[in-house]
C-alpha cells in the first residue's frame, strides 16, 4: 500500500504551477496527493463556489508522459457519469503547457486511508463496494479501457460513502516499481502475478486488483505486504510464486473466502471471465447472506442484456423487482409468540412515525421487527424495507446501506432525494453499533421525507425526540398453568419446536414440566432457549437443567447461518460487555451481587464507582443497554438484572475486576450487601406496630431475595453468623404476621444448627421466633425445647422481652397440649410484664392470643374482654395486624355461639384488614370460619369450596394450626355436613375448584357479593385476588357517590391513573394486559362521568378534601 495519506494538507511546493492554476480560476491550491508524473490539488473555484480536486502533469513533458495523461483525460471522459468512477468536471492546460484534469473534491479520505486510519471495514461493507466497484470496471472493459492500478488507494469515497475508482493513468505513487523502462507499474501488492512477470495487463488483472483491494478492506492489511528488510525482488518472488494467505484465519465465512481467493487466483484462467460476472458472483454472496443486495451501474443497453442473461441463471433473484413490496428474508424457522407485542407495534405505528424496539441480545427484537414489518407491510403503499447494520462498520456507509436496501433509481444524489415521495417504512435492524449515527440519519429522514415511517431495533434507544420505545422482554412462562395446559406458553412453544427440529426430542406431555422449569431457569431467553434445544441432541432435558451451572459452556454451538455473536451466550454477553463504558463495566459487575431486583438506595450504598461518575447515570446507562430492567413498584423503582447477565457479571467480577478499575473485593461487596440488608430488616422490624404495617410487609416482600442471598452469605463464618441470626428475628413479622411460615422454619433452624456448629449460643430473641415457627407448622415438642431453652438464654443475656415472648408462647404450647390452666397462668404472666414494661405490641399480641384460649374452652365474656383490650391498643398505635386478628377471635366467639350472622359481619371486617397488609395466615383462618358459616346456613357447595381453598393453603405453607384440636373439631364437623347433604361428585368437584382457585380464591369465596359467578367459571377476577404480586395501592375511603360505584381493581387504577402513571406502566404495576388497563379505565371515566385522565385526578382530589 501507498505510504502517502491522500487528504494530508500542505501548501504546494511548486509556487509556479499554485499561480499558473490561479491563472486559470484555480485559487489557493494545496497539494493533496502526488505521483511520479502528476500531483493533485485541491483548489478553490470561485467563479463556481466549489471546491475542487486538479490533477496536474509535473513530470518531465516527455512524450510518453504526456500521451498517458492525455489518456486518462479520455479515459476518464468517456466514462463520466458512471456512479462509481469519478467525474472529470474540466480538462485543460496551465500558462506553461502542462495538462490539468478538473475533478470533483471528496472531502472523505480514500478508501486505503480509511483503512490506515479506522482498520478494516468488514466483509458486509466489502460485498458492496465490491459489487460496485466491479460495475465500474465493468463499464471501462466495455469500452476497451483498463484500469491497471486498482487498489484502496485509488477509491476515493464520497460523502454519501460511495466508492468512486480514480486514477485510470497508473499513478506513479511513492513505493512504487519502476521497469527498465521507466513505467510505472503501481503498487506491487496489487499488482496481478502475471504483470509482474512481463506479460501485458487485461482484464483479469484487473480483476485480480479488485480481489487484492477486497481483501486488503477485509483484513486490514494487503496480501503481499513488504516485509522489513524485504527487497523489491523477494516481494515480487513471493506474489508470483505463492498462494495468497488463508482467510479462514480471519474467521470468514467460506463462501466469501472463496470469491475473493477465486479473484486472486495465480493463474489467470482460474479467474472470473469478466468483472461482471465477478460482480454477480458478490451479489450472490450478499443474498445468501441476507444483506441488501447492490446493483452493478452499467450503462442501459448492457443492464437490459445483463436482466435476460441473469433471467435464466437465477442470479439476478437478488435485485428488487417492481412488483416488490418488502425485501425481507423468508424464516427458515417457525416465528413463536409475540403477538401482544405485534399488536401494539402495529398500534405505535397509527400515532408515531419512530418507533424504537429495545432489550437485551438474543431477546428477539430482529425477528420481531421482520414478523411485524411482513404483517403491516400493506399499510404502506411503498411496502417495508430493511437494513441490517450489523453487516455496516463505518458510520459514512449508514446512508448508502439504507439506499441500497430501498427500491429507487442508482443514480439519485442523496438517500432523501429517493425517498421523499415514498410512502413506506424503513427497518433499521442491528442499530447498536451505530446507534449515534443511525439516529442523526433518521431524524434528516423524518423531518424531510413526511410519508416516511422507521422501526428500528437496537438495545439502547436512538434517543431523538421523535421516537416512541416499546421494550421487549422475554418469554416468561406460566408456570400457574402447570405442566397440563392445554395452551403452551410460548417459551415452550419455541423450546419445543427448536428441540423437535434438530431430532433430538420427542414431545412427552409428561416431560411438559421440565420444559417449563428449564424455561424459567434461562429467563425466558430465546436464544438461550434455542441454544438449549440444540442440547436435547445429546442430552435429557434433566441433564441440561443440572448443567446449567455453566450456563456459558453449555449454551453454545449455534447454527452456522446465525451471526456470530449468537452462536453463543457467552460471545452476545462479551459482545454486550465491550459496548460499555469502564464505569458501565464495574456497574454491571458489582450489582452481580444482587439477587432479583434492587433500588436505587441499595445500588449506591453498595456499590462502589469512581469520583466522576454518578451511580444514578451509571444505572440510567446499564437500563438503556437493557442490561438492566426498570420496573416501577408503588411508588419506587427498582432495577433487576436477568439471571443470565447476573451470572456473566459474576464472572467478570471474579476475573477480571482489575480492568474496570474496581478496587473492592467480591467479598467487600458481599459485605455491604450483607450489612445493608440487615439494617433494612431492622428498620422494618421497628416500623412494623403501627400505621406503615403494608409499607414494612412490601419492603420486606421485594427485598426478599436480596435477604436471602445475604442471610446464606452470613452463614459461611462464624464472625457473620451473628448478624444471620439477627435477620432471622428481626423478619419474625414476615414469618408469623404475613404467614411465610414454611420459609420462616427453614431460616431459623438453618441459623440455629450452623450456630450449633459454630459452638455459638443462640440468642434468646432468635429463640423464641424459632419456638414459634416450630410452633405453627406443628413441632410441639421441637417448639417446646427451643422456648424452654430462650428462658435460660434470656436470663442469661438479660433479655426481659425475650423472656416475654417465651412464656407466652410456651403457653401456647401448654395449649396444644390441653393444659388450659398452665396455658392461661404463663400468658396472665407474660402480658403483666408485657404492661410493666410498656411493650403494647407483645401487650396486644398476648391478649389476643389469651382470647383465643378463652373462646375455644367457651370462657367468651372474657375472650371478649381480652379481645377489646387488645383491639383498643391497636387502634391506638395504627396496627390492622393484631387488630384483624383479635376481630377473627370474636366472630370465633359469635359462631360457636351460633350467631352466624355477627360472626359473618365481624368476619368480613376482620378479613378487610388483612387483606390490606396481605396477611396469609390470617385469610386462610378467616376463610375456614367463613365455610363453617356457610356450611351452618345451608351453603355446602360455597363451603366445600372454601374448605378446598384454605386446604391448599395448610398444605403450602407447612402450618398445623388446624391441628388444634378444638379447632380441627369445626372443620371436621363442618365436612361431615357438608358430606352429608352432597353427592360424591358434587362435594369433590367443589372442594377441586376451591383448590384450584388455591390462595387468591379465599377473600372471593368468603364473601357472598364476590362469589357471583366464580365458582361457575373456577377463576378468580385479578381485581378480587386477596394478594397481588405486586404492591397494593392503599385502598382509601371512597367519599365521592361516582367513586363509590368503581370496583376494587377500578379504584385502584383510578389511583395509579392520579400518579401520572400511562397505561403501560399501570399495566406493568399491576401485571395485567394493557389492553385491559386500557377497558378499566375507559370503565372509570364512563362510571365518572369524565373525560379526561386529569379530571380524574381532580374528581380524586376534591373527593379527598371533602371527606
């Protein structure tokens, strides 16, 4: 290659010919580039006010010299107009007599300085220069004239990142070889074989230069390079006599190795007969490849011959035909799912004319945008046209690659020019890369082509303020519908359909489960998903679940029709890594240590990144790459990584920490981590007696994970172990209050045997929140021992309150062991010294468990006395907790009284408040009376069916609360009735749909106004469910008569609808369809009489001043 840099700018050395082109309307000339007979300049014309590039003769005018350049004149002439061959604008001669050639000036570097400059320009980018540069030469061989120096450095390219050939005289550029003659033959690294050997030069030659330049382009380097201390003989010794480089070193798809080999071939006839068929055999490339396929320009006559030639080979399939209306690829897999997504596509598309697909590799967005761009192509009288960017390196080729993508004349100046007047849709697939470029191309497209719409794929959004984002998550399977749906989710669906297609897998509904398990544990991914399937080749699908430890070693060896980076996990994730920045880097590393989701708070207080940079940038940065995911919980924000990108961010953390600049350790993190969450346990511990009980149960319920991962990590060492144990007590509520008594068991005794391990005492606090879990899932013995032993510990430790709870609960104990008397003397015992010490919280709490005792050994004036005195304190401090309960031991009171109906009443009430704070335990209670109820008057099926639901909850949860006696007495007179008065059938299709409606379905059986209809149709409507998934929007007093008529679900979406949230993001909130957002709220203003979404908000706020 040339050592010059054709753009750099010097003022001319030769002071005569700057004033002699001066003379001839040439002002300022700066030398730009120069050879052995011709220098080139770039001046200024102002009788034109352009810029030109002049190439002027300097050599010595000898007669050889002047013919050549005389030729070029011609040469360049005759082929004026081509596309791909620069223009020859004037031709002339200075004061002095040297000849001068007018061209236009690119101000965009060469195509070898380009190279020199930015590396090479990929394989995609060289197919299409190839294709056109092949045109050129095509259309020089036509009317005789070779080219004979075709090399990067003598393509210039044009602003619009077209390559234009130049220098049709043999340049006599620096480095190159002269003959004895004293002709310069060019650059010898391009130069074919057979020229070097003396025989003439032709059009194989030629072709051979345009093979040299591809690869050269490709690899960033020519074939042949000089080497150091290498003299001219040797290199000509090497090109003549050996075999081009292998390009499979450059991890090139063979075919494309093959034509350019082809091209460079030693001998001649081994070669292409013309640069046509060259051309065409480039094009065939590209079609196979999927890439837009370029045009050759030829002149009319020849592209009309070159269309009934190519009619017959089948080659010319790849150009655009007229009748045309897209020029998307056709699947060679089935498309799965997807069809909310294309429908509100389809629905963005009515209102914006920039709509961005965005979310993590592998998730499918390409595939998306084609699906949706086929269905919807008939919207546009144009069709709908795609360019993928992930065959495009260099930002200069973005408006070309769009305009070849695009049907239009070949000859039009800009990519507006050919689109202006066309009504379509352009997708812009694989924008990452090029994401800046891309958008800045994109809002010149929409400002000046009106009837033009873009859908665009990329993680990250263009961000232009014409752009609409939809995100794209991934599969999430179903896991409520269970391995017998009849409807597969579509992760299966596409798990099922990879899995069957490569043969190693036969659909078993009996394997249905495992599918969907292995689904859940690669995070709905399709590529993971795809990748997986390839597996069942070999192995069962157990074997792929237990392996994927090494989810990265695992899920590789994709097609070799995909693109590189999707052939595995691991290349999409380092792919993804590498498009980061250094703090984006240690971002995404450090927040590995969080286990499913976390706030903003937690990120800072944990992480650690330089003075510079802002965590809440950082993070903002990680969301738009969807490396991590915004979810909106009441009224925060939280940020999750997949399971897959955590696991990638672990290893790096590991490995490769140091290069991203982090200075604290894996176990540094863990540490914060482990103290952070600690301390928001306590706090929510502290806040939990009172009026913010549902704010303190929602913290705890999405830190959860979070907890867990720093309760195990505290577990390892006996230094931490403490502060394991201390969580462990402090979340006691969350275990007892809320009802995740089978979690609560398992923290406390695997605290309690490491501890043991350790030779560390338990403390007495831990103690008793382990009596009581053993307690309540039905270890009376084990509960016994631990709260006999947290009596000892707490007055060894000093610990009054603790030695409260145990006694109290040891009464409890003596309960379930029918010692009434020592039940009721250790609870008299514990609620005296609960008073003496001013606990309200174990005050109310004992009282409430006293009445309990009472009611069921029938003592109810005093169950009522205890159930007042506790409720009393309740009220006072806020607490819907222990209030609900005691509330639950009076309508207890009432039924065994037989007052149905003040049991029914007390009942409901009771049940309103836990369900507001989401207490488990307490609803399954509240519904077991509620079927004793209905069973007493007459209602056996609505009774079997509660029974069915609460049944499926004792069993979930691992608790034996029925299994107190007395209790488990109504429950089992209430099934002797309800049998008694049943068929078979009846009773079990009941007690099925009860258990079918599992949890959610209590509240709604229990109250007779919300039953309508449930227990025909076995569902529950999402707007009665007791317990969402997510947080629940308090449900205030509704004062206003047009908001007293709203449903729940209503009410609560009137409320989110006043926070300013859209219907996406209540949707999101609540997870249910947007579409049924979108009924509800229609609903809501209908119901209201309103509008407008901001009358609501006012109607809301007027209601609320008003109560």
């Amino acid at each position: 290659m040339a050592e010059v840099d054709p753009l750099a700018t010097q003022r001319a050395p030769a002071v005569d010919v700057a004033a002699e082109l001066a003379a001839e309307g040439f002002q300022d000339a700066h030398e730009i580039a120069h050879g052995g007979f011709g220098v080139v300049y770039r001046c200024e014309q102002p009788a034109l006010e352009r810029t030109v590039a002049v190439k002027v003769l300097t050599a010595d005018l000898d007669e050889e010299n002047f013919r050549r350049f005389i030729e070029e004149q011609h040469a360049m002439g005759r082929l004026s107009g081509h596309p791909n061959i620069v223009t020859i604008l004037h031709t002339g001669a200075t004061g002095s007599g040297r000849p001068y050639i007018v061209m236009p000036y690119h101000r965009h570097e060469s195509l070898e300085t380009h190279i020199r400059e930015h590396g090479p320009i990929g394989w995609a980018d060289a197919l299409r220069l190839g294709v056109k540069i092949a045109g050129a030469l095509a259309a020089a061989h036509r009317i005789d004239i070779l080219h004979r120096d075709v090399k990067p450095g003598n393509i210039l390219l044009t602003e619009y990142g077209d390559p234009e050939l130049t220098d049709f005289g043999i340049a006599r550029i620096t480095g190159g070889v002269e003959t004895a003659a004293g002709i310069i033959l060019g650059s010898p690294a391009f130069t074919a074989p057979e020229v070097l050997r003396g025989e003439p030069a032709s059009v194989a030659s030629d072709l051979y230069g345009l093979g040299a330049t591809l690869f050269c382009a490709i690899t960033g380097h020519a074939a042949f390079e000089r080497r150091s201390g290498e003299d001219v003989v040797a290199q000509f010794l090497r090109i003549t006599n050996e075999p081009i480089p292998s390009l499979h070193d450059y991890d090139l798809p063979s075919d494309i190795a093959a034509v350019i080999e082809r091209a460079m071939a030693q001998d001649p006839k081994d070669r292409p007969t013309s640069t046509t068929e060259y051309g065409e055999e480039l094009r065939a490339v590209q079609r196979r490849k999927g890439l837009a396929v370029n045009e050759m320009a030829m002149p009319t006559a020849l592209a009309t011959e070159q269309s009934r030639n190519l009619g017959a080979t089948g080659l010319g399939a790849a150009t655009i035909p007229r009748t045309a209306r897209h020029n998307i690829s056709a699947d060679v897999t089935s498309f799965v799912g997807r069809g909310q997504e294309t429908r509100e596509i389809r629905t963005l598309l009515r209102k914006t004319r920039l709509l961005t697909l965005t979310g993590i590799g592998g998730v499918g967005k390409s595939r998306l945008a084609r699906s949706a761009g086929l269905a919807i192509q008939r919207a546009f009288r144009d069709g709908v046209w795609l360019t993928d960017f992930n065959f495009v390196q260099d930002g200069k080729f973005i408006q070309q690659a769009i305009q070849d993508s695009t049907p239009g004349p070949a000859t039009v100046l800009s990519l507006v020019e050919q689109l202006r007047d066309k009504n379509l849709m352009l997708i812009l697939d694989n924008c990452d890369k090029l994401t800046e470029e891309i958008a800045d191309t994109a809002a010149h497209l929409l400002a000046q082509c009106p009837e033009v719409k873009i859908l665009a794929t990329s993680r990250t959004p263009l961000d232009i303020s014409a752009e609409y984002v939809l995100n794209v998550h991934p599969f999430i399977p179903d896991t409520d519908q269970g391995a017998q749906s009849e409807v597969l989710n579509d992760a299966v669906t596409l798990f099922r359909d990879r899995a069957q297609a490569v043969g190693g897998w036969e659909y078993d509904s009996r394997a249905e489960n495992d599918v969907v398990q292995l689904c859940i544990r690669l995070d709905g991914l399709p590529l993971a998903i795809e990748l997986a399937a390839l597996r069942t080749r070999t192995m069962p699908i157990q074997e792929i679940s237990q392996r994927l430890t090494d989810r990265f070693g695992l899920l590789k060896g994709g097609p070799r029709d995909m693109h590189p980076r999707h052939r595995s996990l691991w290349t999409l994730l380092e792919w993804t890594w590498d498009q980061c920045s250094v703090a984006e880097k240690s971002l995404w590393a450090q927040f590995s240590v969080f286990v499913g989701s976390a706030g903003l708070d937690a990120v800072r207080h944990i992480s650690e990144l330089g003075p510079t940079a802002d965590v809440g940038d950082v993070v903002e940065g990680l969301v738009q790459q969807s490396i991590l995911t915004r979810r909106r919980s009441r009224d925060t924000i939280r940020f999750q990584m997949l399971d897959t990108i955590r696991e990638f961010g672990q290893l790096m953390l590991e490995r490769d920490a140091g290069s991203f600049e982090l200075s604290a350790s894996p176990a540094d993190l863990r540490e914060r981590h482990l103290h952070y969450y600690a301390a928001l346990a306590a706090r929510a511990e502290g806040d939990w007696f009172g009026p913010n009980q549902f704010r303190s149960r929602s913290i705890v319920a999405s830190e959860i994970s979070n907890m867990r991962a720093a309760f195990d990590w505290a577990l390892e060492t006996p230094e931490r172990s403490g502060t394991a144990t201390t969580m462990v007590a402090d979340l006691w509520f969350y275990w007892l209050g809320c009802g995740h008594l089978k979690e609560g068991r398992l923290w406390s005794e695997h605290a309690w045997n490491r501890l043991h391990d350790f030779g560390i005492p338990y403390s007495a606090r831990a103690l008793w929140v382990l009596g009581w879990n053993l307690l309540i899932t039905g270890e009376v013995t084990g509960a016994e021992a631990r709260l006999q032993e947290c009596l000892s510990e707490a007055a060894r430790q000093g610990d009054a309150r603790a030695a409260s709870f145990g006694r109290a609960l040891l009464g409890a104990v003596r309960c379930f062991q029918d010692d009434y008397a020592a039940g009721v003397e250790l609870y008299t015992t514990a609620i005296a010294d609960a008073k003496q010490r001013g606990d309200q919280l174990a005050t109310a709490l004992f009282l409430h468990h006293l009445g309990e005792v009472y009611c069921l050994y029938r003592e109810f004036e005093l169950a009522e006395e205890c159930c007042r005195e506790s409720i009393a304190i309740c009220d006072s401090y806020g607490d819907q907790w222990c209030n609900s309960l005691a509330r639950w031991v009076q309508a207890l009171c009432a039924f065994m009284q037989r007052s149905t109906e003040r049991a029914a009443a007390i009942a409901a009430t009771a049940l309103t408040g836990m369900t507001t704070i989401e207490d488990q335990l307490g609803i399954a209670l509240v519904g077991e009376l509620f079927a004793w109820i209905a069973a007493e008057n007459g209602e056996y099926s609505e009774a079997a069916a509660l029974l069915g639901a609460t049944g499926a909850y004792w069993s979930a949860s691992g608790s034996s609360v029925m299994g107190l006696h007395r209790l488990m007495e109504y429950r089992e007179s209430c099934l002797a009735t309800i049998e008694a008065n049943m068929t078979d059938r009846d009773f079990k299709r009941s007690t099925e749909k009860g258990a079918r409606l599992g949890f959610d379905g209590i509240a709604t059986l229990a109250l007779p106004a919300a039953r309508v209809g449930v227990l025909e149709s076995g569902r529950v409507p999402i707007e009665h469910r007791s317990i969402p998934d997510r947080g629940r929007v308090s449900t205030a007093p509704k004062p206003s008569a047009a908001l007293e008529s709203l449903t729940p679900r209503e009410w609560e979406i009137a409320r989110l609808v006043t926070q300013g949230m859209t219907n996406k993001e209540i949707a999101a909130e609540l997870i249910i369809g947007k579409r049924t957002v979108d009924t509800h709220v229609a609903h809501v203003l209908a119901k209201c009489g309103l509008r407008r979404r901001s009358e609501l908000a006012s109607l809301i706020a007027t209601s609320s001043d008003d109560s």
